[in-house]
C-alpha cells in the first residue's frame, strides 16, 4: 500500500497548495458532500430515499411513501456531519463519549431509548461470517479500542488509521442499531483530521465493502479495505480540482509523478 499512500499524500499536497479555497467554493462543495454523504452512508444501511428524495428531506420536506424514520435518518446524518466537522476543527481525539455522542444524533427521535448507550444484548452481523463480542464484553472492548487509538494509532498512515478505526469499531459492534453509519463518520473523523478530504463508501460498492470488512474482521487482513477505502479517498479529491477548473493540470501531472517515481 506504500504506493498507493504515496499516490494519496501527493494529491493531498496538491489541494493544500490551493488552500483557502474561495468560499462560493467551500460553500458548494460542502453542500454537495452532505448530500452525497448522507445519500450513500443511507442507502448501505437500507434507507430507500433516492439521492433527490434525500435533498427534498433535507430541506424540510416529506417525501410522499417514504417512512417517518427514513426521513429521520437523512436529518440526524446531515447534524452528525456537522459534529464532526467541529470535532475536526477542535482536532478532537477518538473517545467514548464523542463515539456515544455520535450515535447519539444517528438515532435521534428513532430509538431514543439505545441512542448512545453500548447493547445489552448479543447481536449477529447478517450474512457475515464474524460474530461481535458478547454483551458484557463491549464495555471493555471499547476501553481497549481507544487505548490502541491513544497508544498505536498515530504511527501509521492516516488512510490506514482511518480504516483501521472503522473496522475495529464495527468489529466490537457496540449499540444495537447505527454501527454502520457510525464508523464511516468515525472514518472520515480521521481522514478530515489529517486533512484529507471525507471518503464516500458508495452504495454500488455495498457488496465489495462489506466483504472487505468481514475479512479484516476474520483473518486480521485488512489489504481488501485498504484499497477499497484508498480508492474512496482519491475519488473524494475529484470535486475540489472540479471545481478548482484544473482536472486536466491534476491528471497530467499525477501521471508524471507516478512515471518519475517508478524511474
């Protein structure tokens, strides 16, 4: 994967050189990942609105045959978004209550009562071979979880840091209902930290990613997620030199780096 983080950090270096970036710019660009966010992280876990019904609900309107908690689910991503856009800005550590705090919004007015709170019961993963920790085990799981982001998480690339915190978490799977939605926000927590625009796992490559997760989950390989996420990441630069109007710059001089560097 050396190649692959060479690849992303250039590209990193690439839109930090153009930062900041004119607000009509940031304004845009912001609406559109929310939208898209939301839209995807949704659409993996089930939700049935399209990515306009997603829009319309975002800007306060019903959507005609759409459950009440479909649309609650649209509402609470686009506020848990917001969180961690000030957790980013605050460069705010992994923690149990900003994790708690977290799904605390994904299940908002859905089930108030396991909003936040760890389960008490055991759970299975439908169609994955990887069985989570009993009940009793999470608490303790969780503790360890952040001991290893306080302790061993730093040392190694942020796109790694960043799939490593969405596996592990989903590995334990502490709350009943919201893991999914939960870890990707945790995800990009890390990725935006480290300054890298937010990856969008996309509904299309369901099948893929889960596969990938159940077997970090399994056999400690996470090279599958690595580049499924990897790719994520790179695709997330593709709006800013969009809208930047400098694609074709971005793409010739990509290509010469990577000649230059396998010289």
């Amino acid at each position: 994967m050396s190649e692959r983080f060479h690849r992303l950090d250039w590209l990193k270096v690439q839109l930090d050189q153009h930062r900041p970036l004119p607000p009509q710019v940031v304004e845009n660009l912001h609406d559109s990942l929310v939208l898209q966010w939301t839209y995807h992280s949704n659409a993996i876990e089930g939700n049935t609105l399209t990515l306009k019904e997603t829009k319309v609900a975002l800007e306060g309107i019903t959507v005609g045959g759409k459950t009440l908690r479909e649309h609650f689910e649209a509402i609470n991503h686009r506020e848990a978004i917001l969180m961690v856009e000030e957790m980013v800005s605050q460069n705010a550590p992994l923690s149990e209550w900003l994790i708690k705090s977290l799904h605390q919004l994904v299940l908002k007015n859905i089930d108030d009562t396991h909003a936040g709170a760890y389960r008490q019961i055991n759970v299975l993963i439908s169609g994955a071979e990887h069985r989570p920790p009993e009940a009793h085990i999470v608490p303790q799981s969780m503790s360890d979880f952040i001991a290893w982001y306080r302790d061993d998480a730093a040392r190694v690339h942020p796109v790694e840091r960043a799939a490593r915190v969405h596996g592990e978490f989903v590995k334990i799977h502490p709350f009943i209902d919201g893991n999914g939605r939960t870890s990707r926000l945790l995800m990009n927590l890390e990725l935006m930290k480290a300054g890298f625009p937010a990856a969008l796992i996309q509904v299309e490559q369901r099948l893929a990613y889960y596969e990938a997760l159940d077997t970090a989950h399994c056999s400690g390989d996470y090279a599958p997620f690595l580049a499924l996420l990897s790719e994520s990441v790179e695709r997330s630069f593709q709006p800013y030199w969009w809208a930047l109007g400098i694609e074709k710059q971005i793409e010739d001089a990509l290509e010469q780096a990577v000649h230059t560097s396998r010289r």
